[in-house]
C-alpha cells in the first residue's frame, strides 16, 4: 500500500486530502502512479493531465517523475509555489 497525498489546488479539485493505494506490480514509478490516476478519468485526468505543473514528493522529499515508488512509501502531489 502506499498513501497518497493531494495538497492546495489539487486537494480541492479532486476533493479529496488523501488516500491509501494498493500499487499495482505495473506501477514502479511516480510517472506510472500518474498515467493510473489519470486513467480514472473526469476530474482526475484534467487535474492531474500531462504537461500539468506539479511538484512531486516521495517521503517527504522531491523527486522527479521518474522517481521509482515502493510499497509503504508516501507521494505528495502539489502545484509549484509562486512568489510574488
């Protein structure tokens, strides 16, 4: 299982702060996690579509999207911060 977690803009779009998630075997990395997310359609492949700005953390620490993801590991999905 991992958990996942949807910060600002995504959580409220996708109405949802959080989830625990039985990996699939095909699943191996955040880009995987993010083409099976997608996959659900609707809100879920608007808000999380390719090309879409989006930070990425794995154990509290950010990664890129090719980052690979293990059973029991925790992924941040969050829009970049913008400073003004």
């Amino acid at each position: 299982m991992i958990r996942i977690l949807y910060f600002a803009r995504f959580r409220e779009q996708l109405g949802l702060a959080e989830e625990t998630f039985a990996c699939p075997s095909h699943i191996e990395t955040v880009t995987d996690l993010l083409v099976h997310l997608r996959g659900r359609g609707g809100v879920w492949a608007e808000t999380l579509r390719e090309g879409e700005r989006l930070m990425i953390a794995v154990n509290q620490e950010i990664v890129r999207p090719e980052a690979p993801i293990r059973d029991g590991d925790e992924i941040g999905f969050f829009p970049p911060v913008t400073g003004g």
